[in-house]
C-alpha cells in the first residue's frame, strides 16, 4: 500500500517511497535560516562590516530585505520537502531530494558508521525526529531525514546497524507504536556527577572560541561603557587597590566560564543513560535536544580514558570510543562523538570492560627513554632562548636574559613532568599508550587494528639507541616516542604478527 506524507507503512513485498512530515517544512525552513545567520552574521560583525552597512539603510529596508530572504527560504524549502524522498530497499537507503536538479543518494548498511537519532525542543510537540547516518571519514551525515516518526527512526537504525538480521522494509504501523525492548544499563549518569562533568571539562573554552568573531565588537562596548559610566573607578575605590580589583575581574570571569560549562554540560548529558541492545552499545541524552546514538562494537578501533587537569582534582573523567574514520582530537562537544561523562576510575575500568573484554585501564606503564625530555627541552628552549635573546639585543636591556634563565627552569619543569606522564604497555590483547601534562590521556586499543606500522630513526636516536614507533589506526595515529631500541623492534614485531594472524 503507498504511502504519503503521514509516513504511512508501505507494503513488505514492495519497499515504497516515504515522505517526510508536512512538519518537516518548518524545520527546514528554521535550518536554512540558522545557517545562514551561522555563515554570515559572524563574518558581518567580526570585520566591521556590519556597523557600516546598519548605518546607510534604514528599518524598513532591513525589513524588507529579511521579507525577502524568508519569502525565498520558504519557497526552497517547500521544494525540498515536495522532492524529498526515502525508503530502505534490501538494507540500502535510499533518498532522492533536490531543488533543481534531483539526487539520490545510497548508504548500504554495511558501509555505515554513525548513526544519530536527535529530536530537538521544537519536534517534541509533534512526535517528530531528525534521523542522520554517515560513513567512514565523512565530516558530517551525508544522509539526514529531518522531520519522521521515532518509531520509523528506530526501525531504520535497527535494520542498517545490523546487517545480519533481515533487512526489510516493513515499517510499524502508525497507530501501532513498537514498545521500545528491554536493555541491561550499564550507566546511569547521577546530577552529581554531571556538574563534576561541568566543571573537568573544556565546554566553556571552546565556546569562547567559537564566540571569536565578537571578541573585538565585544571589547569595544565594555570599553566605551566602563568609559561612560566609570564602573572601574567605583569598583578600585570598593576594593581599595587596583591589584584587588583585578583579581576580583578575573575570578568572576572564571567562575562564568565554570558556570558556563556545567551548564552546556547539563543540556547535553541531562538522563544519560548507556544500554546494551542487541550485541550493540546505545546512548540517550540531552536536555533540550535529547539524542541517542549507537555503537557497533565491530567497529570500535580505540577507547580513550581522559582526564583533564581539573577532573583528576574532582576524580572525574570520561571515556572516548573510536570508530573507523574518527577524529583523532577530541571533539567533546561535538554530536558525533560517542562519550561517556562523569565516570571516576573505577567506573571507567568497568565501562572499558564492556567495551573490550580482558582490557586493563590500570595496566603498569614503561616509561620512555630520558632522552626524549632531554630533546624535547632542546628543540623548545632553542625557540625561547633565540626569542629572549632577540628582546635583549633589541631592547639592549640585560634584564631580558633574567626572565630568560627563569622561563627556561619553568620549562624544564614542565618538559620533565610531561616526560613522568607518558608511557605505554603491551600484553597478550591490548597495546596502552598514556601522555599529558598536568591532565591525561589514555588510549586503548587491540594492535592488529593497526592499518600501518613504521619505526624510525634519526641521526641522534640511532646514536642513542632509540627509536619511535608509529602505529596508524582507522581512528587515527598513535606514536610511541624514543623508545629503548629493544622494546620499539619488539612492539612492531608484536604488531605485525598481530597484523598477519588476524
């Protein structure tokens, strides 16, 4: 039986078009216009375009121009709907969409990495979420359907993330609701926990980096308004010295970036909850936006426990898995990227056995040989010391060469407690490799998941009887630096018969 824009089911033995909700007009008319406030109003306002242009036009035609844009972006965005269409033939899905000239684009089940299922404040009053799937080394979902049933979504996320089932097209009915299955939770986040989260992460530091553009727009107001109303002399004649009030500047700016990061902290992982289903790893969050991704253990590549500098005081960190084609930096705030928040050790030892069987978070590490603090501190000092030296001999002021000698014990220092933070392991199912410096980071993964091994040698190191080995990954590239001779040809060796056997 066909079917329409109600996302009616269509027949078992002929997969039929679907069509998103009519709903689904609105919500790509709102896309469109986030997007293009997103590419431009940024770009306007950071160079100091925008004052010029707000200034030779008037409100009716600011008016009139965003008429105009909102007229166009609904015209395009009722095409788009009227030729978006999907179905899932023999575990293959199918879109075809286009404004004027019509694509189709085919993702096979087995080809597929990701898997998202987001439903945002706005889809909740209509039943309604955004389904989005992408493969391997794909900067984002090359296929999205922004507007069907859950129970639709979740039919298309059981039959493409597991291709040894059956893959027909029979969709649940619309009066019928499938009952979600029971999952054992292997995790449920607890408030505490989540404002730990908060304050061990980097949310609010790259939100101040995406705010960049402002900065200079933003400074120029304060600036003018500290001006006008003389805020900073009422505040140093409060605080008594200038020195008192600086400081009292600084921690309320830290306090509002901690605040900051617990917040987007609470929106994102807000119920948390990791379940197994079906052989399969599947996550549900968010506040606002709530979320659920999967996580097909065949293709998990790594795991990584990370703590920041702040989530080892708080004893707080969370764990990163993996994929074929994922980033290798850490993108914690980005969508795609399957974490697990506010774990403590212990937690996260457990988790990482779900994940991998007979894996050790705690294994003892070797440390890399001394010489790599030693060459390290050189190629950086060089930098600084012909920097400092410059200043000197610019400034001809000697004073330049004290701060010099005081930046290079810093250095050292820090040089000589990285050196203390990494190390690696190897036993009979897993390769570890840890690095950081007030933080860290511990990666894990099985070494026959290596694409690629290299090992290395420069002039100094062949002297020194050390080598660097590299190991490349689908998720990324893992190297162990200046490692005693015996033990790097060892880890390759190992490696390679992993490799080699399978």
């Amino acid at each position: 039986m066909p079917t329409g824009p109600d996302n009616t089911a269509p027949a078992a033995s002929a997969p039929a078009w679907l069509r998103l909700s009519p709903w689904s007009v609105v919500f790509i008319l709102l896309a469109r216009i986030a997007r293009f406030i997103r590419e431009n109003i940024p770009l306007l306002l950071g160079a100091g375009v925008g004052a010029a242009v707000f200034e030779g036009i008037g409100p009716a035609e600011i008016a009139l121009a965003s008429a105009v844009l909102v007229l166009i972006a609904s015209v395009t965005s009722i095409i788009h709907y009227r030729r978006f269409r999907f179905r899932l033939d023999d575990g293959v899905l199918v879109v075809q969409r286009g404004l004027l000239e019509r694509q189709e684009l085919k993702l096979q089940a087995g080809r597929i990495q990701h898997i998202s299922i987001q439903q945002p404040l706005y889809m909740r009053p209509f039943g309604l979420v955004r389904f989005g799937a992408e493969t391997p080394g794909s900067a984002a979902a090359e296929i999205e359907l922004p507007g069907i049933r859950r129970d639709i979504a979740q039919h298309l996320r059981d039959r493409l993330s597991d291709t040894g089932e059956d893959s027909g097209a029979t969709f649940p009915s619309p009066t019928v609701p499938s009952a979600p299955p029971e999952s054992p939770i292997l995790f449920r986040i607890t408030p505490r926990d989540l404002t730990l989260h908060g304050l061990a992460s980097n949310y609010a530091y790259v939100m101040a980096a995406a705010l960049s553009p402002f900065l200079h727009r933003i400074e120029r107001f304060f600036a003018e308004h500290l001006e006008q109303t003389d805020i900073w002399e009422r505040l140093v004649t409060a605080t008594g010295s200038p020195f008192a009030t600086a400081t009292l500047v600084v921690a309320a700016l830290v306090l509002s970036l901690v605040t900051i990061s617990v917040i987007v902290s609470w929106l994102r992982f807000h119920g948390f909850v990791l379940t197994r289903e079906n052989g399969r790893f599947a996550q549900r969050s968010g506040l606002l936006n709530r979320q659920e991704q999967i996580l097909d253990p065949a293709k998990l590549q790594a795991v990584e426990w990370i703590q920041t500098a702040v989530g080892r005081a708080v004893r707080r960190g969370h764990l990163i898995c993996r994929q074929f084609g994922a980033a290798a930096v850490p993108q914690e705030t980005g969508n795609r990227t399957f974490l697990v928040p506010g774990l403590d050790p212990g937690r996260a030892r457990r988790l990482s056995g779900e994940f991998w069987p007979q894996v050790t978070p705690d294994v003892s590490l070797n440390r890399v040989h001394p010489f790599y603090r030693r060459s390290l501190f050189i190629r950086i000092g060089l930098i600084i010391t012909a920097f400092g030296g410059a200043l000197s001999a610019a400034s001809r002021e000697p004073v330049w060469l004290l701060g010099l000698a005081g930046v290079l014990c810093g250095l050292w220092l820090l040089v000589y407690q990285h050196w203390r933070t990494v190390g690696w392991a190897i036993d009979r199912h897993y390769a570890y490799f840890r690095n950081g410096l007030l933080g860290r980071r511990l990666i894990m993964f099985p070494p026959q998941n290596a694409q690629r091994v290299e090992l290395t040698q420069s002039w100094f190191q062949r002297r020194r009887k050390v080598a660097t080995v590299t190991l490349s990954l689908p998720s990324g590239t893992v190297v162990f630096p200046f490692l005693p001779e015996t033990d790097a040809r060892f880890l390759v060796n190992v490696a390679a018969y992993r490799i080699e056997s399978g």
